[in-house]
C-alpha cells in the first residue's frame, strides 16, 4: 500500500530494493540531496521515517529513506498522508 503511494505520489523519484516481508521500505533517492531534511519533514506528518544515509559508516554513502508502514492501513491512507508533504518533498529535491 505505501509503496503503491509512492509512486503515485513521486513518480520516478525513488528506486527501491524491493523483499518478500519486512515493516518498512528502502527508498533510495535517484538524485544526491540530504535526506536528513526530507526525513524530518515526512515525519512531521504522522510517517515513520529515518535518514538513509545515517546507516553507513563509510564516506561513500547513499542516501534514501527507511520508512516504517505498519501504522498505514489503507493505500489511500498512505496517499493522503504523502500528498500533504508532496510540495515540500518536491521543493526540497529542487523538482
């Protein structure tokens, strides 16, 4: 359901590992921006989401979200949710 939405809601923006199970998604960025800035804003706005690039000790790092979906019940749920942050979103990538 939130990977469903975000693609609507970001087409093109994203590229994803996608598994078999887990509660979240890797969302790796396609363009060089700090995700540490579009983490706060998503979690603003009831998401569960953590700064990708935190999680590598190295200097080449990329950057992404991890973002939590087990308190998103529906697939319009999840696109409301992220419409709410979409301007910001788009804004912050310079899209």
């Amino acid at each position: 359901m939130m990977l469903e939405a975000i693609e609507t809601c970001f087409p093109g923006v994203f590229e994803f590992e996608l598994t078999d199970g887990g509660m979240h998604i890797v969302a790796f960025l396609q363009r060089g921006i700090e995700d540490t800035a579009l983490a706060a804003l998503w979690t603003q706005h009831e998401l569960y989401v953590r700064p990708l690039s935190g999680w590598y000790a190295q200097t080449q790092k990329r950057y992404g979200l991890v973002i939590g979906y087990t308190n998103i019940r529906s697939t319009e749920e999840a696109k409301k949710i992220l419409q709410r942050v979409q301007e910001k979103t788009l804004e912050l990538m310079h899209l």
